[in-house]
C-alpha cells in the first residue's frame, strides 16, 4: 500500500487532468461563444490521430532498436515520435479546419485545442493517475512486489510534475490550433508547417531536456506553451482590433450606400 499524503495527491492531480479541461470549455462557450461541437471535433481528431501514429512508432522504434545505437539511437528514439506527433496531429487540425468546421471563427480555435489537449490530458494522463492511485491505496495485491515499490518510492509531489506537463501542452494545444486556423482566416499554408516544425521542437526538446531530470523537461514544455499563449494573446487582440465589415463599409473611403427614393 502506499501512503496516504501519496495517494491523496495522485487523486488530486488525477482529478485536476481531467477536469481543468472541461472547466476551461466550458468557459470558453460561455464567455466568447466558443462551440461544443468544435470541442467534441478536437477531441476525436486527436484520437484518430493517435490511432494513426501509435503503430507507426511501435514499428519504428523496434527498428531503431536493432539498428542503431550511442548518440543516434537516443536521437532517433526521440525524432521520430516526434515527428510523427507534429506531422499527424498538425496535419488533423488542417483537415478539421478544412472539412469539419463551418466557420473559421478565432474563438472555435481555441476550443479545438482544448479539445485536442483536453482529451489527451484525460485519456493518457488523468484517468492513468486516478488508476494508479486507487489500485495502489485500496488494492496493492493488483501490482507486482516491484510495481509496488516503485509507485511508493516516488515523492508525492511529482503528482503535481505530471499536472504542470499537461497545462504546458493544453496551452500549446491551444497555440497550434489557432496557428493552424489562421492558415485559413489569413491564407497562409505556411503556417501549417510551422505548426508541424513547432510541434516537434516541442516534443524533442522535452524528451532530450529529461536526461538532466524531469523539472528541466517541465521547464521546457512550460516555455513552448508560454510561447503559444503569447501568440494566441496577439492574434485575439490583433483580431479584437480589427474592425468589422459594417464598420469598415463605414469608412471614409467606402462609397457611400445609394440613397432610396
């Protein structure tokens, strides 16, 4: 069995993954308007896009399991998750925008990345957590003498590491979806390999940063979602400022409407 103060921060941490998702959806449709729908696409777009890459990187890594090894094993283990990552998962916020979505409104994009990030938090982290948590407080014969060990030796405030991660990537999530929708409202295809690249610097880097403990990995992940946040911040006030069709029909240098008679 595991301690308690353990037990209890894995249930907070665990709970907290899984629903700071839903409370920041659920702020972003009632304060800007933002769309569930969109929300739900984010959602299975990401599953669809992990069931996609997963075998892809099985397959991989096996094969650079038996064919490298030193320095280009540990780069290529990391560069091609990575890659994969930034090609599948860009590439299904590119399709949802062109196929699944009506509108191209600013507010959609950032539900899609909480969609996209949401469900990612929840599925591979929250309810993995709670899981753990639970097994290990009120069923430890569950585990193996060796799991056991492990789960209790790990200080409870890594619980909260693995919440700092997943607020990091949610707020990327958010960044690329937004990057990727202004591809569209600015016509700039450009932007989507941004996207792709930006993603798996992103990756790399976290990964690569772990080898010298895992805060260091946090405090990578934390720049790049603090990066996206920035550039989502300048684009909703770039888009806040502009002015709208009927003002701009407004303007001096419109002509101006006929008049009835």
């Amino acid at each position: 069995m595991i301690s308690f103060t353990l037990f209890l921060s894995l249930l907070i941490a665990g709970l907290l993954e899984i629903f700071i998702p839903v409370i920041l959806s659920i702020w972003l449709a009632s304060k800007i308007g933002a769309k569930w729908g969109v929300f739900f696409i984010g959602a299975a777009m990401w599953f669809i896009a992990f069931l996609v890459r997963t075998p892809i990187n099985t397959y991989t890594s096996l094969w650079v399991y038996y064919n490298f090894e030193g320095a280009l094993y540990i780069y290529l283990s990391i560069a091609i998750p990575s890659l994969t990552a930034g090609v599948f998962e860009e590439g299904s916020r590119w399709l949802a925008f062109r196929f699944l979505t009506k509108d191209h409104r600013l507010e959609d994009g950032l539900m899609y990345g909480a969609g996209h990030g949401g469900i990612e938090s929840i599925l591979l982290v929250g309810i993995s957590v709670l899981s753990t948590a639970i097994t290990a407080y009120f069923y430890p014969l569950s585990f193996t003498a060796a799991q056991l060990d492990a789960i209790a030796a790990t200080p409870a405030w890594m619980a909260f590491v693995g919440l700092w991660e997943r607020l990091a990537a949610i707020s990327f999530h958010i960044g690329m979806s937004v990057l990727v929708l202004e591809s569209f409202r600015q016509k700039q295809p450009l932007y989507v390999g941004v996207a792709m690249a930006s993603h798996f610097f992103f990756n790399f880097s976290a990964v690569y940063a772990s080898q010298w403990g895992v805060i260091w990995s946090e405090v990578v992940a934390t720049v790049w979602g603090a990066v996206a946040l920035w550039y989502v911040w300048t684009t909703w006030r770039s888009n806040q400022a502009a002015p709208s069709p009927s003002l701009a029909a407004q303007s001096p240098d419109a002509p101006a409407p006929p008049t009835p008679v």
